[in-house]
C-alpha cells in the first residue's frame, strides 16, 4: 500500500471514529456536486474545516458555540484539538519538523470585525493558535514572529515544551537519508487545519494553524499566519481560507482573491475554482507544479460553502445543525496520480 492510500486509510477511520464519538449523524463523504448546488444554509451556526481533522475540530467549535462562547474563543478552542494531537503530523505538537528537525508553527485567527492576529516561526509552544488569539487582543500588532514571538506567548504564561515526538523525529531521521525537498502530495504538504465560522448572528470569522511544510528550510513561513494568503474574511461578503503549498497561495494572494471574487457575485465553488484555476496557470511551467497542491474552503453570508483544489484527495468538515458533522469531498482540478 503506498504511504498514501495508508494516510488516507487510517484519515478516514479517523473520521468515521469521530464522527461516531460525536453523536452526531455519521456521513460518508459526499459526492461533491452537492457543494455546487447547495443553496445556503439557512441554519446558523455554520462551521467548515479543511481535512479529516476538522471534524474533531468542528466539534470542539460546535459545543462551544453552543454553550454561549464567543465566536473567536470557541474557533480557538476548536483549532486547539489537532494542535495537541501527536498523531495529527501537519499541525502543533508532533508536527513535521523542518530540515534541522526543529518544529516551528504558524497560526492565524480573523474576527467579523476584521481584527486579527498571527504567529509565525514560532517554536516549543503547543498553541500558536492561543497566542494568535492574544496577539489580536493584547498587542497593538497583527503578526509576532520567531523569538519575538515565543518571548510574547511566554509573557502571556504560556509553557514552552518539546514538540517532537518521537515518531516525528524518527521521520525525519529517515527524510535525512536522503535530504531531497520534494513533498508528497496531500501528505507533506496537506497540512493546515482552516475553520470558517458563520455563526449564529449572521457574522463571519476564522483561524488557521499549522506546522507548515514538512522538511522546510529552517526559518520557512508559509501562507497560514499571512492573513489574505492562507486565510480571509469580509463580514459583509464572506470568507476564504487555503491548505496546500503555502509559496503558491501566498503568490496569488489566494484567500483574498477568494472572497473578492464572492464580492463580485461568485458563488463559493466559482470563487474556489476560479482561484486554483489561476495558481494552475501561474504555475503549470513552474518549478514547484510536481509537488503542487492547493485547495481551498470558502463561505458566504447566506451560508452557502465550497471546497476546490487543484489535484485530488483533498475534504472538508461541515458542521450544522440540520445535518450534523460530516466529510464532503471538494471537487478537483486534476487527479494527482
Ligand atoms: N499551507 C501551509 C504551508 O504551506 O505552510
């Protein structure tokens, strides 16, 4: 079985594990057409998160909204579930470390106010998403970076530990055997976990987190702490945020380029697509198109969301109270194989 099929193999189990766990009704993934049609979603709140792990975010998310949380509070409290998990390898604690097997975060969280904070390059605490949360409260700034960063969330009380398990470091060990830079799609470079939010007051917010690209080069920042890149928000249109190869999504201002388009009239799925479409063509003769991957999730006011990546393999968590918390596939440019 290829490193793949296991991934997604035991990433679907996963979801069918918390799915069951949550009560709510277990979905199986859907056939993506049914993004395309969806017509709004009238129930609010409304939650949506790239990949298998957002359901468990989701439903952090969820049952805090529903104890009265605040929006951001109750995203922080979502996003914080695949930061602790050492089984999660692309966000906080046992994520892949870079070349020099140093595990560095980046984080980024948005309010319906357009307030935001983010951390980047940030290294031994488990929760860049909190501190993001705290950089947009407590700072008169948007990003906090590197040692600046780290000085930050320990001046708030944050604990600074060890990241790397030892799975990860295993993985790493044996990424050095041959030290090429060449990611495996929908692994290596599936990672962030976004969550868009429209919640029960009609307002949009989100927040992204990751431990970025596996084997990148010490120092590398990617697209999710970059609000416009790997996430944006306009209350009064909707929002967007990206998963993939951060470089491509941070050249094309992805995420905001999401919610311009919703601007103009586009739908969610026209929005997502019309934006890969672009990465595609700026990138069809590039370096990076071997390993390319991005995708992206999108909502507008009147509830209506997408999913859309360029290759294939990439899903998305949706969280209502109609149907509960469930997969659905994004629709694809290309199969990656
Ligand atoms: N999309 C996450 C990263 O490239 O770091």
């Amino acid at each position: 079985m290829s490193n793949r099929r296991k991934f997604i193999k035991a990433t679907t189990l996963g979801a069918i594990g918390a799915s069951t766990l949550v009560g709510f009704k277990s979905v199986e993934k859907t056939d993506a057409s049914a993004t395309i049609l969806n017509k709004g979603n009238q129930t609010k709140p409304l939650i949506i998160s790239t990949w298998n792990h957002g359901l468990p975010a989701n439903e952090e998310t969820w049952k805090n909204l529903k104890n009265g949380i605040s929006t951001i509070d109750a995203i922080e409290a979502g996003m914080r579930i695949p930061e602790a998990d050492p089984k999660i390898r692309s966000v906080g604690y046992g994520g892949f470390p870079d070349r020099e097997g140093k595990v560095t975060l980046d984080a980024c969280i948005m309010d319906h106010n357009s307030d935001c904070g983010a951390v980047s390059f940030l290294q031994g605490i488990k929760h860049p998403i909190s501190v993001a949360k705290r950089v947009m409260q407590n700072t008169p700034h948007v990003m906090l970076s590197g040692q600046g960063a780290l000085q930050f969330a320990l001046s708030e009380g944050f604990k600074e530990e060890n990241l790397l398990t030892e799975e990860a470091k295993k993985d790493w060990e044996k990424w050095l055997e041959e030290s090429k830079y060449k990611p495996v799609i929908n692994m290596e470079n599936h990672d962030t976990i976004s969550m868009l939010v429209l919640d029960k007051d009609g307002n949009i917010s989100g927040g992204c987190t990751t431990s970025g690209a596996a084997w990148k080069m010490h120092g590398r920042v990617g697209d999710s702490p970059i609000i416009g890149a790997g996430l944006f928000l306009d209350n009064e249109v909707g929002a967007a945020a990206a998963t993939g190869l951060g470089e491509a999504v941070i050249r094309t201002a992805g995420s905001a380029m999401v919610v311009e388009l919703m601007r103009q009239g586009k739908s969610p799925y026209e929005a997502c697509k019309e934006i890969v479409e672009r990465i595609y063509n700026k990138h069809k003769n590039h370096k990076d198109m071997e390993y390319l991957q991005v995708g992206f999730i999108a909502i507008n006011k009147n509830g209506e969301h997408a999913g859309y990546s360029l290759r294939s393999g990439f899903n998305y968590a949706i969280c209502d109270e109609e149907n509960g918390n469930r997969m659905e596939d994004a629709k694809f440019k290309m199969s990656w194989e």
